[in-house]
C-alpha cells in the first residue's frame, strides 16, 4: 500500500515545528551586486542553521548568493508551490511534496528540469555519489505509467529510513537480552505477555504505565508504512503492485493475513493504549521518557531523541518477519529532495549549488547538524552508530515513489482506517479487506471511464 505522504519522508515525515522565512547572512566579505542569487524554496526547519551556513560558505566560494526561503507548514508549502507553479513564479531551486504521480503533473507541465545530462557528465560522477534507492525516488524509468521522458528529476539532500526502534534498558527489565531483539512477528507478540505481567498493556498500563509498541498510528500514513512492509514480507512486491493494478483482490487471502497482524497484536497486548489516535509527537514523548519498550519511527526520530533525552538507550531493528516467503522491507530512500525551475535563468547556477551541496563535506556537514541520514554513501564511515543502523536500513530499502504505479487515495484511506477499524476491535480483517476491494473496484470503474473520455 502507498501512504498518502509518499514525498515527505520525513517529513520523517512526520512531526516538526516550524519557523517563516530565513535567508539573511552575516558576511565581512563584500558582495558584488553584479553577481547573481538563485532563490530556494523549503519546509525543513530543523536545517535552518546548517541551510545558513552552506549559503555563506557557497557565496564565499562563488560569489552566488543563495537566499533560503522556508514556508510553514508543508501543507502552507505545498499551497505555495502549487500556487507559484499555476502563475510560472516558482523559485529557481523548490521542492514536491505529495506521491510520484504529483511530482509528474510538474515535470509534465515544463515546471522540472531534467537533471539527467548533469548526473551522467564525466562517467556519472555526480549520480555515483548517492545511494540508487535514494536517486530512484526522483528517477522516471522508460515507459512509466505517468508518461514521463525517463530520466532524474530531483536531487537528494538526505535519506530515511523507517524502522523499530527499541528500548535496551526497558529490555532488561523485562528479562530479554538487549542484544537480540525479536526476529519473528511471534517472539515480538510474546514479548506483549511480560509487558502485561510487568504491570504495563494496551488496555491501561494501571501498575507502571509501561507501553509496548508507540507510533503515530493516528497519522495514517505511519499505519500504511507498516502494513506495506508486511504485504511485502508476505507476498512479495509483484504481488503487491498486480494488486495496485486491479488484478489481484484485497480479498486474497495474503492481504488478510496482513491484517489479521493487527488483530493478534491487539490480542496480545503488545500495542500502546490509544495508539490509533496517536501522533507522532507524542509516540515519539512516550519513548524517550523510557515509558514504551518499541517505536516504529523513522531514522529523523534520531535528532528527536537526542532532543528529548540525551542518555535513551537504544538501538534499531528491522521489523519482526511474518513469513520465510519474501525478505523484510523498509521504506527508505530519499528524505527531502531539490529540484530545479525548468524555466529559471539562473538554472545552470542552481546546478552548480545542488552539485555543491551534494558533494561529501557538505554533507558530512549537513548530517553533523541535523543527525539526517547523508545521501551521499561516501559518508557512512563517519556516521554515528545509530545512524549507521539506520543506514544500514537501506539494504532493504523500498518506497512507493520508486514504483512504477500508485494506489488511489481512496483505496488507501479505506485500508488504514480499516486496520484503525481492527485495533480497536470494530472490524474483523475480512470485513476490512471486503470494504477496501468494494471501493478499489469502484476506483477501477471511474478510472476506466476516464481514460475513455
């Protein structure tokens, strides 16, 4: 299943504050004021500070003035965006969020320059620096579903990686090792027992207020994000995109077996009280006050948790498998990504500062500052060991904006409410899976007509 916010990652997707504008830097050094400025358009709050030095270090370096401009909150953004695109005032360097198919209807519509000549100048020195699932979020392979010219359309500036996140100290207590979390959805679901007996459950927690599993599950996308890592886990992609398509049932028996995951977790216990209306600020509180054993967040929780509480105890695991059919998948790839104004004069300098930006001192630089995965893979070795575990997320890395199709937002929206549906006891998995397959075949009748008009 595809989440409804595909493009932000991280936005970490998921749970920052943020501040107006910025772009003003102190400088001794004299500016000439015939040398140009590019302008670059964001929603990242938390790299405000490094975005200001990497503008005076770039100006010094160039004489460009690069003018940072950040817009709150992304969906502020977003209406910007949209907004500058509609009247061709969009900046030199911007970014989209929201699902491939939106990042389409720009490239399509002349507003995104193809970056492909530039990523494969000088045997693709500037595409080898960046991990390929990061590059395959903003790639357009031949023959896409979106009738888009195959090529690279954005840059990207940091990676993610969602995946669990445990407590080692709470494991102790708990009489686990530290050292070997679950490896199977079963030794996760038992681990829900000595919570209970610890005088912790979902149902209250009246003896120590101890919680399992945290997640901003009221956020539904954070839902979406789990249960396709298991759709995976148990059916494997092809069978998951046949089901995008139309030609496979959410009826079939896979796809309630990952629901059915919900209900043997509300079952035993294992999932924090309140948790479907959860967000992710505050699953994210739970944790760091050492009050949850798991959290399923994604690898910005690092600079989070620092925040919250500098001596949490941590470490990072893949998701429990549910099956030795397919191998367990994350999503992960590109966190936030640049593109460039198709129609900007200044085009050739916005290159010039994305390469910049994209080369590995910046962006040591940049994960210094902001505890964000690098997107450049020359700088694992100087990474943190939590990060690194994150990092190392990207070996099973996927994401649906590296798919070649993507799931109506209705469809999406039936599922997660459904699974919601599940948690709370409401629905069974069968009820759940014959109610999203009612609406995906209604998606399909509309969509059929559509294309025959």
């Amino acid at each position: 299943m595809a989440g409804r916010m595909r493009g932000v990652f991280c936005a970490s997707i998921i749970g920052v504050m943020f501040l107006s504008f910025f772009g003003i830097y102190g400088c001794a050094q004299k500016q000439d004021s015939s040398s140009k400025a590019i302008t670059v358009w964001h929603w990242m709050t938390d790299r405000e500070p490094a975005f200001q030095e990497l503008a005076k270090q770039f100006q010094a370096k160039t004489g460009i003035k690069v003018i940072f401009e950040l817009y709150a909150p992304s969906d502020t953004y977003s209406e910007k965006v949209r907004a500058a695109a509609q009247g061709n005032t969009l900046p030199d360097i911007f970014g989209v969020l929201g699902e491939k198919r939106d990042f389409a209807s720009f490239i399509k519509a002349g507003h995104v320059l193809d970056l492909t000549p530039y990523m494969e100048a000088d045997g693709a020195k500037w595409r080898n620096q960046f991990f390929d699932k990061a590059l395959a979020v903003n790639e357009f392979q031949a023959n896409n579903s979106y009738g888009v010219h195959a090529g690279f359309y954005g840059v990207p500036i940091d990676i993610m990686t969602i995946q669990m996140v445990y407590n080692k100290d709470l494991f102790k207590q708990l009489g686990l090792n530290p050292e070997k979390p679950p490896e199977t959805f079963q030794e996760f679901l038992n681990i829900g027992a000595k919570i209970s007996a610890a005088g912790g459950s979902a149902s209250g927690g009246k003896k120590t207020g101890l919680q399992g599993l945290v997640s901003g599950w009221g956020e539904l996308w954070m839902i979406d994000c789990f249960a396709n890592n298991y759709a995976l886990n148990i059916m494997g992609k092809d069978k998951v995109l046949a089901t995008i398509r139309g030609e496979i049932p959410y009826t079939d028996k896979d796809w309630i077996k990952v629901l059915t995951l919900f209900k043997d977790m509300r079952e035993t216990g294992i999932l924090a009280e309140g948790l479907v209306t959860m967000v992710n600020k505050t699953a994210e509180q739970f944790f760091a006050s050492n009050k949850a054993v798991f959290a399923f967040n994604g690898s910005w929780c690092v600079n989070v948790y620092k925040a919250m509480n500098p001596k949490l105890n941590y470490s990072v695991m893949l998701l429990s498998k549910a099956s030795d059919s397919f191998p367990m998948s994350v999503w992960g790839g590109a966190g936030s990504s640049f593109m460039v104004n198709a129609l900007s004069p200044q085009k050739e300098e916005a290159v010039q500062f994305l390469k910049w930006l994209s080369e590995k001192e910046q962006q040591e630089f940049l994960s210094r500052a902001t505890n964000n995965l690098p997107a450049n893979k020359e700088c694992l070795k100087k990474m943190p060991d939590i990060l690194g575990q994150f990092a190392a997320g990207m070996d099973y890395a996927t994401h649906p904006n590296a798919w070649d199709v993507t799931e109506s937002s209705m469809v999406i929206d039936t599922w997660d409410k459904g699974i919601q549906s599940i948690i709370l006891g409401e629905k069974t998995p069968e009820q759940v899976a014959a109610e999203t397959q009612a609406v995906k075949e209604r998606e399909l009748v509309r969509k059929n007509r559509g294309n025959s008009n």
